[in-house]
C-alpha cells in the first residue's frame, strides 16, 4: 500500500521560515520525481517545486529565491524548505510523487499539510 504524509505546517509570521517534510512508502522512492504543490482558498493548485531522480528542480517564479526542495532517498522523503515567508503563501501544501515508467504513470498524492502565514 502506498502511503504519502506530509507533515512540517503551521502558523509563522510573514519573514519567517518553515520546513515541509513528505514521507513516502511503499514504492520505490529513489525512481519518483516528487513534486510539491500548493492550493489557496479560491484558488486553482499550482505547482510549487519539484525535483527528479536525478536531483534536477525547479520553481515556480512566486518562489525562487525563497524555497529550496531536496530529497533523501535513504529516508524516502522529500522536503521544501520555505524562507521569507509571505502572506499570499498561505495554502494547503501537497506532496506527490510520480513515475513515468515505459508508458505506464503513476501518481500519488499526500492528504496535504496546512501552512498559515499571518502576523
């Protein structure tokens, strides 16, 4: 079975730092890009960061600078490491890994961890 667990959310005022964690079991983690995503109150989800199985990432604009996603592939986990936090990063934070192997994708998706950014 296969299980995807965010956890590391919170309260933190705007300027402060916060660092997700995303456990993953039940795969074959070292051969999944993992992905972070976030979604606001009325808003769309949208794609944070994410890093392959080579350890390539990306961000989105809104957070370069600012975010820094690693993995450790011997604890099959994946963080997101947030400095300088803003207001309009509050949103609910999801975790999901996913493969492309020959044709054949999977995905899977954590319950989502709470980040509130507020003085």
């Amino acid at each position: 079975q296969v299980q995807v667990v965010e956890s590391g959310g919170g309260l933190v005022q705007p300027g402060g730092s916060l660092r997700l964690s995303c456990a993953a079991s039940g795969i074959i983690f070292s051969s999944y890009t993992m992905d972070w995503y976030r979604q606001a109150p009325g808003k769309q989800r949208e794609l944070v960061a994410s890093i392959t199985t080579v350890s390539v990432t990306t961000y989105a604009d809104s957070v370069k600078g600012r975010f820094t996603i690693s993995r450790d592939n011997a604890k099959n986990t994946v963080f997101l490491q947030m400095n300088s936090l803003k207001q309009e990063d509050t949103a609910v934070y999801y975790c999901k890994a996913s493969q492309d192997w020959y044709g054949t994708v999977r995905r899977y998706w954590g319950q989502g961890t709470q980040v509130t950014v507020s003085s």
